[in-house]
C-alpha cells in the first residue's frame, strides 16, 4: 500500500481513511444473499449450501505426466480439474512445429491430438468431475477433444461440467496468447456459445478472466472495469449472433485475482456482482436470474509470489485465498510456493490444497454468507470500487466498447501505466515486499524444485508422428477443406472442426488452415 508521508492509497488510487463511520457507507440497506443486485452472493445460503470448488491448476510435460498429477491431487481431496496447456498448445502450434522447439510441456501440458487428451483424461471419469480449461486462442478445438473423449467414455454431452475460457480479448491486453485478429477470434467464441447451448447445456461457455490482466499490472478498480467490459463486448456478439442474454448469460462466468489486499479484493468481488447485475439487466434486458447473478473463479495472485524467501509465499497465498471466500468465489486456485522459480512440486501443490481445506474446515468461511458485509470499511471500498470501475466503463464505452479500445490500445496504456506506478512505488521502497525490499536475508533459501523430463518433448513429437502416419489422410484432408469452406461463411465453426478432430487432424492444422484464411494479430502493427 502506498504511502504519501500520512496520506494513504490503495492500487486502485481510493485515499484510505485512519477510520470508518456509518457516514461513510452507503445508506441504502443491503440485500440478502441470492437477491439482485447479489453483492452480498449469488446464492441465499452461499457456503452452507455448497462450499466452493477445490480446483487446483495443473499440466506440465506429457499427457501422461499431467494425468499422473490430477489423479494425485484428486485422491487427497481436489474436488474439480484445471488444465494448464503448454505454450504451443496456447498459440495453436503442434509440438513437432519448428516454432515449439523449447517451449513443449513447458509451462502446461503438450496437446496436439484428441490422442493427447485421450491420455490426459484416461481414468478420470468426466461425469463426475468438473473440469477448467484455461485456453482461450484455440478454445474450441480444446473444449471440442474433451467432449470426444467424453464421448468414448460413454458420457453424453449434457453431463459434462466445466468451464473453458475461450476469452481472447483479454490475451490482447494482458497475456499476449492470441493467434487471430480480434474480429474473427469473437466470432470463435461466440460460436461456441452456440454450439454448447445446443451440445453441453451445462458447460460453462466463457470465464471472462480479469485474472491476467491484474498480473499484467492493473489496478483491482482496473481489473474490474476491464473485465467487465470485455464482458459486455462478448454479450453484445453473442446477441447479434442470434442468442438470448437469458439463455447465454446462465452460462457465463468470470476468473479474478485475489491479490495482496484483503479488504480491497473482498471488496472489489462484491463489486463485481453489482455492476454486472446492473449489466445485464438494463443494457441487455435480462430477466433470468441466473443470467443476471455473477458467478467467478478466483486465483491466488502468482504475480506477488517472491523468489526471495519462497515459503513467505505460503503466508500470502493464505491470506489471498481467505479475500476470495469472503468475496463469494465459486471456486478457487491456490498457487504453490514455488512457482516463482518453477513448476509446482509435489510438495508445494500439496501444501496449496491443504491450504484451501483448512479454509473450507477449520477457519469458519462457510458457516456465513458474506460475512463482512455491513462493515462500514467494506461497504464503502464496494460503493468506491464501483463508481470508479464504472468511470473506466464509460471511457471503453466513449471509444466504441472493448474492442475499439483495445485495437486504440486504450486499455493497454492504462494497465501499463499502472504496472509502472506499482514497480516504481516497490523500487523506491514506499510499497513494501517482505524478502525483497525489506526484511531481506543475505543467504538464498534452497528449494527443491520440479525438473521437467528433457525427454518428454522428442516422444511427444513422436506420438504426434504416429497419430499422423495411422490416419486417414484423405479424411483429414476432406475435413480440413471444410473447416476452410465454413470459416468463409456465416455457419458455426464448431461442427466442421470437431469433425476435423475426430479424424485425427491436429490443433496446428486446424489453426493452420484458420491463420491463411485470417492471417495472425499483429499488436504492433
């Protein structure tokens, strides 16, 4: 938290009061959980009905590696899954790709093939777990492998439960993962809209993630004005595609941060609420209440997590996960210790779930819904949050909504220019880092650390070899022709690539035919 001498403000810039009074909160009495506007949650009982969801992200390496780690987290106690793909896999390369040497299974697991997620889910029974896939570029093609290997399982496509992030926009502003210009890869999201509304009724369509952009630098009033945008941008294609904001918004969700500041975040989460709500009823019309209640996944912050003595990191992540139960998470992640200087070990995984049962078990997060509402300190933090997060709202909305204010580079400037603020705030010692700028020790802190198999790439490029020589050849030919033919009209996507994918065409090959047809986003163009 900065500080001006005795003057002080949070990241989002709110001056910070010595004390609050019932003169500094809103006067209008708050709803019960479960009502419209749902900040206080978007379920009457919250907790008490259904603790929020253990998911745990995961995926390095091989197929078979990241499956080894599911089912180690799901035998002591995980009760959802969340993929991590690797960087190829992320920019629709096939690991063979002379542009994926180095990077496959890297920082996430290497799929080219439905073979791939055949392994990756072997043994885990997809009509009992609910499973996130944290791929957005490629969203389609990855959600599309699952419901086929669904499908061999026995398992109709109206049991599967889940969610794939399938947010694009957000990885032109914060993450940098986009393959397509920003018009057709709407397009793609939207079809997928259409496709699950039709195929996977239950499937969770879109998580609208403000995560990446606070790890690219935002402010948390930022977070929130950015992804709510970007929220609205995806509404406003699903509707003129043809879809009812009723019926897409039940199966809308959203990823924050849950970052250093408790207050803050708990704040900001149920500001969130509020200003969809308001979203969708008067910009949209939306009637159904559960297109109209905000549900979100929360991720401990991985940006605030030191190399400098990592198992302060374990203290943090605690506190940061506490701010998203208080907020009302659904589900939440806990990153490890160590993933400032590698991977997830064992170990430190293990230690990331313990920490969320703890929470769940012993801490009594679940015996109340929203059980800092009515602080004088909170309420006042949701009221400012929102009003200020509503002020950025209207600047995307004056440039011609997210879109228009990404391709004007609006939104990266002022996720920049923040990131420069807190950087500098941390390098002149006025926003402390325990370990790094004060506190320090002169000895480094010896970590063991997880090594990923050197060999683990040349015998993926080998199973994606095989996959290509026991092929039908002139099938996936045939079917990439269409995929082509469908991609130059007005038809969904999704059908014509999840043939493409049941013959055994890669993901490099689908967004292959996608990239000559589209051509590629250039941000510095």
């Amino acid at each position: 938290m900065a500080t001006t001498e005795d003057r002080r403000l949070n990241d989002s810039g709110l001056e910070l009061k010595p004390v609050y009074t019932a003169a500094d909160a809103p006067a209008a009495p708050l709803e019960l959980p479960g009502e419209p506007p749902f900040t206080r949650g978007p379920y009457p009982t919250m907790y008490r009905g259904r603790p929020w969801t253990i998911r745990q992200y995961a995926g390095y390496g091989s197929a078979e590696e990241t499956n080894a780690r599911f089912r180690y987290l799901l035998k002591r106690g995980q009760t959802g899954l969340s993929v991590a793909f690797d960087l190829p896999t992320q920019l629709g390369y096939d690991s063979d790709d002379p542009l994926a040497e180095g990077e496959v299974g890297r920082t996430g697991v290497a799929i080219d093939s439905v073979a791939d997620m055949e392994v990756l889910f072997d043994g885990i029974p997809l009509a009992d777990v609910s499973t996130s896939m944290t791929i957005n570029a490629p969203a389609a093609l990855l959600l599309l492998m699952y419901e086929l290997v669904a499908e061999g399982q026995g398992v109709p496509g109206d049991r599967l439960r889940g969610t794939v992030q399938n947010d694009v926009l957000k990885e032109y502003v914060a993450r940098g993962n986009y393959i397509f210009p920003p018009r057709p890869s709407m397009r793609l999201a939207t079809d997928l809209f259409a496709y699950c509304a039709e195929r996977l009724p239950t499937w969770n369509t879109i998580s609208i993630s403000g995560y990446h952009i606070r790890e690219a630098g935002s402010s948390a009033a930022q977070e929130l004005a950015f992804t709510i945008a970007n929220g609205i941008a995806y509404c406003e294609a699903a509707i003129a595609a043809g879809l009812s904001p009723d019926e897409f918004g039940e199966r809308l969700s959203f990823f924050f941060n849950a970052h250093n500041d408790f207050f803050q975040e708990v704040a900001k989460f149920r500001a969130a609420r509020r200003l969809w709500a308001r979203v969708m009823q008067e910009r949209f019309g939306a009637t159904n209440p559960r297109a109209i209640a905000l549900r979100f996944h929360a991720q401990t912050g991985g940006s605030t997590l030191t190399a400098q003595q990592p198992e302060s990191n374990i203290v943090r992540v605690a506190i940061q996960a506490l701010s998203a139960a208080c907020g009302g998470a659904q589900s939440i992640h806990t990153n490890s210790f160590d993933e400032a200087l590698a991977l997830p070990s064992e170990q430190a995984a293990r230690i990331a779930l313990r920490t969320q049962q703890i929470l769940a078990h012993e801490a009594g997060t679940t015996d109340t819904a929203d059980p800092l509402g009515g602080s004088y300190y909170i309420e006042t933090l949701t009221a400012e949050l929102e009003e200020h997060a509503q002020e950025l709202i209207d600047r995307v909305d004056e440039l011609g909504g997210a879109v228009a204010a990404i391709e004007q580079r609006f939104v990266q400037a002022e996720i920049e220019a923040s990131a420069f603020r807190y950087q500098s705030e941390i390098e002149s010692g006025e926003r402390v880092v325990i370990g790094v700028n004060r506190f320090a020790e002169d000895d480094a802190e010896q970590v063991e650390i997880l090594q990923v198999d050197p060999e683990g790439e040349h015998r993926q490029r080998e199973r994606t070899a095989r996959v290509r020589s026991e092929r039908d050849g002139a099938a996936v030919d045939a079917a990439l022709l269409e995929v082509r033919r469908v991609a130059e009209s007005d038809e969904n996507l999704l059908p014509p690539m999840r043939k493409a994918l049941r013959a055994r065409a890669t993901v490099g090959e689908v967004c292959g035919e996608l990239r000559e047809l589209w051509g590629t986003y250039d941000s510095h163009a």
